[in-house]
C-alpha cells in the first residue's frame, strides 16, 4: 500500500518541474524578444546619430 500511496505522491510533483520549465521558457523567450528590440533601437539611434554628426552646423545653415 505504501508503494502506492509513494507513486501518487510523487507525479504530481514532475508536472510543476515540467510547467515550471515551460514558464521558464517563455521567460526566456519574452527577454530575448526585448533585448533584441532593445538592440534594433540602439541600431537606429547609431545611425541617426551619424546622420547628425554629417550635418552642417545650424549657425552655417541660417547664414546662408
């Protein structure tokens, strides 16, 4: 009876290890989706900033 009892005991326990895993993953995934983002952003800034920097002065631009 005891081996029974050991066996119900037990499954339930791999099933929140498995959904556990499963959040941890998501978790993961939703890190990764905003680091890459965060990456893409950072991109964009770079070059705008190059943009800018090639740029004339303002004070050269009005004397014209």
């Amino acid at each position: 009876m005891q081996s029974g009892r050991s066996q119900s005991v037990v499954s339930p326990i791999p099933q929140r290890v498995q959904s556990f895993q499963a959040a941890d993953t998501r978790g993961k995934h939703r890190i990764q989706a905003e680091l890459k983002r965060l990456e893409q952003e950072a991109r964009f800034l770079e070059e705008e900033l190059e943009q800018i920097e090639r740029m004339d002065q303002a004070s050269a631009a009005c004397k014209e």
